[in-house]
C-alpha cells in the first residue's frame, strides 16, 4: 500500500491551543473570537450531547482536535474516526486510545462515501475558508441518507470569508484562510449541494444537521 503524503504541520498556533494555551481568533475585519480550549481537550458533556445522539451509525469527525466526540461515540459503541492535521493533537488521540488518522481533510480518507454522519464541530465549518467546498467535501464522504452535522455561528444569517490569525501568548500567527457560517446560511449553501436541512438547535451554541 502506497503511503499518503504527509498533511505537514498544523496552522500556527493550533498546536499550542490544542496543549492547552488560551487562544483566540482575530479575524481581519477585525472581529475576536476566543477558542473553546477547555471545551476541546476535556470530555464531551453539555451540548455536545445534541451532536452525540444523532450519530446512529459510523461517524467521521473532521478537525478533531484531542478526539472527544469521537472518544465519546467510541463508548456510546458508535464506530467513529477523527481526522486532524495536528501532531499535538494526534498524539492526544493516541493517549486516549482514540481512533484518529493525522491527514489532511480534503484528502484521501477512510471510508469515502460509507460515513453515516461527518462532524464539523467547534467552529470547523471555517476550515478552509469557504463552507461551500467544506460541505462538498463532507457530502462526499457520506454514504446516501447520511448527514452532515454542523456547529453554526450563533447568528443564524451570519456568512464572513476571509483570512484570521491565531493569536496565544507566545505571540500570533500567520493569516489562514477561515470562514463563519450560522445555520440559515449553512442551510442555504447545503441546498445547493443537495444537502436538505433536517435538524437544529440554539442554545449556548448552534448546531445544524443537513440530510444527503
């Protein structure tokens, strides 16, 4: 079996949240966004519950971080995968005995078109800076009446592009492509995807599940 490039290092800064710095995200239109780090690296609980008790059946978390929803599938007897481009956060996985593969995520993966359900918590929908190549990507990986289950931006109608910066104390890092989406406009673009919304919840957080 031929080996898969390597997905190189994780955006500047990442690592250093994923080990437990406090982060934030300062967007360049000048908006701040603090980074759930606490949330990332301990056990999922709270509102994670709603992304937990809609996974029926193989799930693949895209961005996993230290692997606690998938860790938590795991116990539930759900099959489940993270993937992340992060050494910190592989190593993580590892020591939680988390099924992970260190990739990056619009790569090759396991599984393609065979996932009943594709994760993009804690704000991953801003991975790569544009959601509509996100959901093709995650839509792709599902199998037919799979979903795709989406935290949102707490504004329903919100939609940003552009390029932020990881900012922690050991200083700031360079500009990477990101986005925020809230649920309406995740809904939207899902439609054109052929993505049918299914599902949502507002409460401290947002999510969203969009139907294949």
């Amino acid at each position: 079996m031929s080996r898969l490039a390597d997905p190189g290092p994780a955006p500047a800064g990442f690592d250093t949240a994923l080990a437990g710095a406090p982060a934030r995200l300062v967007r360049d239109d000048g908006v701040e966004l603090d980074l759930a780090v606490r949330r990332w690296r301990r056990g999922a609980h709270g509102e994670d519950r709603w992304l937990l008790d809609r996974c029926g059946g193989p799930a693949i978390d895209l961005g996993c971080g230290p692997g606690r929803l998938v860790a938590a599938l795991t116990a539930r007897g759900v099959r489940a995968l993270g993937v992340d481009s992060s050494r910190i956060a592989q190593r993580q996985c590892r020591r939680r005995r988390t099924p992970m593969v260190r990739r990056d995520l619009f790569g090759p993966l396991p599984g393609e078109g065979t996932w009943a359900h594709v994760l993009l918590a804690d704000g991953n929908i801003g991975i790569g800076g544009d959601p509509l190549l996100l959901l093709r990507r995650a839509a792709r990986l599902l199998r037919p009446g799979g979903t795709v289950l989406v935290e949102t931006d707490s504004l329903p109608d919100a939609l940003w592009r552009g390029t932020a910066r990881l900012h922690t104390a050991a200083g700031s890092g360079a500009p990477l492509p990101w986005a925020c989406a809230g649920a309406e406009a995740v809904g939207r673009i899902g439609a054109t995807l052929g993505l049918r919304r299914t599902g949502g919840y507002r409460g401290g957080r947002a999510f969203v599940e969009l139907a294949a």
